[in-house]
C-alpha cells in the first residue's frame, strides 16, 4: 500500500482536528446564535411598536444585552424609547420567546409586566448567569422637574431566569422619591 507523503498527512490531521472541535460545516457557533437571536427580537419589537414612527424614521431607538441564562439559551433584553418623550421599556426574551416586560407600559405580544410601572432607566448590565440588572430612575414627589430630569437616587432591579419565568426583585424609590 502507498503512503501519503508526509506533508499532506499533516495537513489531514490537522483538518480533522479543525473539523471536530469546531463542529461540522453548517453548526451555528454560540455567538452567532446569539447575534441571530439579538436580531430577531429587535426586529419583534421595531415591529410591535410600530417602528416607533410617531417621533422615528428609522424605527425604534433599541439597545440589547443578553447573557447566558443558564439553561443552554440566552436571557435577552431589549431596551426601548417609547415614544419621544423618553418613555422607555425592556422586552425580555428567552432566546427568541418573549417571557416578560419592564418598564412604561404593557404590551400585549410580550408577557406580563417585571417590576416597578416606572418610565426611565439609565442602564440594563449582565449581573450573572441568567441575570439582568436594570438601574431605575427615581425622582423628587416634592421638586417633580419634569420626565427629562429625574432628581432622585437611582434604585436597582434584578431579573433572572429560572428556565421557565423570570423572578424579579428590586428595590423601591426612598421616602419622598417615586417613579414616574
């Protein structure tokens, strides 16, 4: 029998190697699913929200962040502006099922409203496996100086997945702040 000249041997160890620790030709890697993923619950809630065309040309201003939930899928959040006067909302996504909503307002394609009926917030952050923290808004009862300027300290909630619904907890506005 003849054998293959060493170099080509080489490089057909090294492919086969490539091809099983990268998967087969076709696999989607994980941060590509997720990208996938991010893409497509963007576009549900451009879409629910009617492209926001109200106060946008060029559809809802959104943000995303996603972490792994744990359970072999992502946990993700879609922020949205509402409306132009900084309403804001957070579409929660387990991969591409909607599981729950924060913010302003319900939507009903979306689940049941997480947390604080409040209309602004400054950040969503990855707190853990399965995890988003959200930083709310608070302001003054007694100086209200309108929905652009929240004067209150900022309070924080934690949403995490369990693999079937989402388990919120948080703090409330201290004596003498609200949401609004």
């Amino acid at each position: 029998m003849r054998s293959l000249p060493r170099d080509i041997s080489a490089i057909l160890a090294v492919t086969a190697v490539l091809i099983v620790s990268c998967g087969s030709p076709g696999t989607t890697s994980a941060p590509a699913r997720t990208a996938q993923d991010i893409a497509a619950d963007k576009a549900a809630v451009n879409a629910a929200f009617g492209g926001c065309k109200s106060f946008s040309r060029t559809g809802c201003p959104l943000t995303a962040t996603s972490a792994p939930d744990g359970h072999g899928g992502n946990l993700i959040a879609v922020g949205v502006q509402v409306t132009g006067d900084d309403y804001q909302a957070a579409i929660f996504f387990d991969n591409t099922t909607a599981v729950g909503q924060a913010g302003a307002s319900s939507y009903k394609p979306f689940g049941p409203r997480l947390g604080p009926e409040a209309n602004k917030y400054a950040r969503i952050a990855v707190a853990g496996t399965g995890k988003l923290e959200m930083v709310w808004f608070t302001w003054s009862r007694s100086h209200f100086s309108g929905f652009c300027c929240p004067n209150g300290p900022p309070v924080t909630w934690t949403y995490q997945w369990n693999g079937h619904a989402i388990q919120v907890s948080g703090q409330q506005p201290s004596a003498g702040y609200a949401f609004f």
